[in-house]
C-alpha cells in the first residue's frame, strides 16, 4: 500500500499563446482633437519608420500654425527694437530703462515663439488644418480603431503596430504551479499550426495574476523562431521546474479534508500511518508534485488511502 517517494523533475503544462512583447509594440495616437480624414494602411500591412499611416484635419492646428507664425514676426519685431535701443544707448541718445525694456519683450517674444514652435513639430506634419500620422518605428499593423470621417479626442489611439521579431510565448499556468517555475527554466512549445515542437527558456514570470482563472502568465522565449512564427498563434508549453528537483506523487495518494486541506498518510517506523498536510501543485496526468511537507525517504500510502480516513475525498 505504500511506496518510498521517489524525486523527479516537475514538469508545468500550460495553454499558451503566441503574442508580441510589450516592447514590441506602438501605437499611433490622434495629437490633436480633430476629424479623420484617410487612412493610407489595413491590417496586415507591413510599415516603415516614418511611413505616412494617415490624415487629421483640425481647426485647432490650424489655430497653432497661425499662431507661431505670429509668435516669429513679433520676435522679429522684438529683435529689432532691441537692437535699435542698444544701438541709441552707446550713441549716448538712448535711456537705459527703454534698453531693458527692449530685452523684456525680446525675451518674451522669444519664449513664445520656442513655445509655438515646439507646438508645431509634436503635431507633426502637414500644413494649414492637416497632420499627417506616421508609423513611429517599422511593423505590421494589428488594428485600425477609427474609420475615415469619424471625430476623434486628444490621444485617441487610432492604429496599433507590431514589430514581428518581439515574439514570445505567453503561458497560463495555474497559481499552484507558479512556485515550481524560475526564470530560465527549460520549456518546451508545441504551436497547433507548426507539426515540430520548439525548445525555449522562460524569460519573465507576472507578478499579476488573473484573479477569476487563478492563473499567472509564464513568458518563454523560444532558442530558435520558426518562419512561420506569428502572433496569436495558439500552442501548449511543457515547463521544467528550475533549481531543486521535486517530490511528485499519484494523484491517488493525495486526499482533501476540510473542503480546503489536502494530505498523505506516511508510513511511520513503528508501522502506523500519520495525516500530514501538503502543499500541492497543478495535478497533470495522474501526477501531482509536492511542494511542501514532505522529505525525500518518507513512504506514503499511495492507494486505498480513503481506507484510513473516510471522512476524506479523493484529490481527483
């Protein structure tokens, strides 16, 4: 009825799912309130850095165009009175509070018109009420948000982007498997749309965790990206535990009381069976790993334990 414990290698299996890293990923974003008026690219599309994506139209950048513009006539004006003022001043004709107020205003002339000017370039280009969007770094365009007339806000995101070479593998692995994985650890990936499997490492784990699935997210990054290797692609993930190797028993030997305690009877040395409280991982195939409360040696009951406490349920 009992067996020694044997260690083994963990292995976590998870649903997976090809996506771009964070880093991977931009979006172009209206500058200013306006109207849409073209849309150059569609999904799919493949962009290059500075590649014109599409056209806003808004009385407002007309406003700040104009605006600068006067802003650089009137530093003009600024410029030149000031100088005409210094120039009077050495002549000895001109007074000294005129000079300074001469600087006052060339200051102020010039503060305003950096001010329209760095305006003007955050909007981008184009000229009278148009701006021109462009694609802020080479991608695939995943999403188009807004159509051709529609009004749009103040950084409203109208197009996502994608660098196709910042893929990983996003895992869903269940929070009891989460303390079995460490960074680095092996993993192998098996994508539905590809016939091989993919060997990879884990890169990062999430310290946020998907409260309604109680699940973390586990991201690998595979040694070496298939052709075909595109996001949103759906695959399942084999993950080895990193660092110490881990007690794995039958599921048939783990029993729940209390709704919420689970436990194994080991085989004492004088012969009698003792509940001891366990800390388990995600039950895969008929196995389950230990994570705490048992020791390498100990002997479990690992069938009929049901036989040693009704009161208990089986684990599965």
């Amino acid at each position: 009825m009992g067996i020694n414990l044997q260690i083994s290698n963990a292995t976590v299996q998870a649903p997976a799912q090809v996506a771009f890293r964070a880093k991977g990923l931009s979006a172009v974003g209206a500058v200013v309130a306006g109207r849409l008026t073209r849309v150059n690219v569609q999904v799919g599309d493949r962009v290059k850095a500075g590649m014109p994506m599409a056209t806003l139209e808004s009385p407002e950048v007309a406003q700040t165009r104009s605006d600068t513009i006067r802003a650089r006539a009137e530093l003009e004006r600024a410029q030149d009175r000031a100088k005409r003022q210094a120039v009077m001043q050495r002549s000895g004709v001109g007074l000294e509070i005129e000079r300074a107020e001469a600087d006052v205003q060339l200051r102020q002339a010039r503060a305003d018109y950096e001010r329209g000017v760095q305006a003007v370039r955050l909007l981008g280009d184009g000229v009278g009420q148009t701006v021109i969007l462009r694609a802020p770094r080479d991608g695939v365009v995943l999403g188009v948000k807004a159509s051709v007339g529609a009004a749009v806000d103040k950084g409203a995101v109208l197009l996502e982007l994608g660098e196709p070479d910042a893929l990983w593998v996003a895992a869903d692995v269940f929070d009891n498997d989460l303390p079995l994985i460490e960074k680095g650890a092996k993993a192998t990936v098996r994508i539905n749309a590809l016939p091989n499997a993919v060997a990879g490492h884990v890169v990062a784990v999430s310290a946020d965790m998907q409260a309604d699935l109680r699940r973390g997210v586990v991201y690998i990054e595979l040694d070496d990206t298939p052709l075909a290797f595109k996001p949103g692609m759906f695959a399942s993930a084999a993950i080895a535990a990193a660092g110490p190797r881990r007690i794995v028993l039958p599921t048939t030997a783990v029993l729940i009381k209390d709704k919420n305690q689970t436990v194994v009877y080991v085989e004492m040395a004088n012969g009698e069976f003792e509940p001891r409280k366990v800390l388990i991982g995600q039950a895969r195939e008929g196995q389950v790993p230990i994570l705490d409360g048992l020791a390498d040696g100990e002997r479990v009951v690992t069938s009929d334990a049901l036989l040693l406490d009704s009161a208990a349920a089986m684990l599965l």
